[in-house]
C-alpha cells in the first residue's frame, strides 16, 4: 500500500489543524478551509479551519460578554 505524500500542507493559524493539504501530483488529500479577509484589502487573510473560522467570522453587530 503506497502512502501519499503532501507536497503542500497549511495548518490554521489557531488550533494547528490541518485545513489544506495537496499530493505531489496535484490532487487535493485534504481540505477544510474557511478564509477569514483582514482589511479592505482582496486576498489578505487567514485562511483557518472550519471550527476556528466559524468563531472568527462573528457578525460585526455581535458584542461579546
């Protein structure tokens, strides 16, 4: 039984989970992703797990206790 080998792995910044990994050949091994955007800017985030992203992507109108 062969073994796939990641050649591109990216954890979210907050748990450490695993939320990308792709094979050497191209084909997606893993993928649990929920990008959070950081400022106006387009592409400039975070890209962090469903369960993180889920907290981090609170409605603005939201206040915290």
């Amino acid at each position: 039984m062969a073994t796939s080998v990641a050649a591109i792995h990216a954890c979210c910044p907050l748990c450490g989970a695993s939320v990308l990994s792709i094979g050497r050949t191209g084909t997606v091994l893993e993928e649990d992703l929920h990008p959070i955007q950081i400022g106006p800017e387009l592409g400039r985030g975070y890209t962090l797990c469903d369960d993180c992203g889920v907290l981090a992507d609170l409605p603005t109108n939201l206040t915290l206790n």
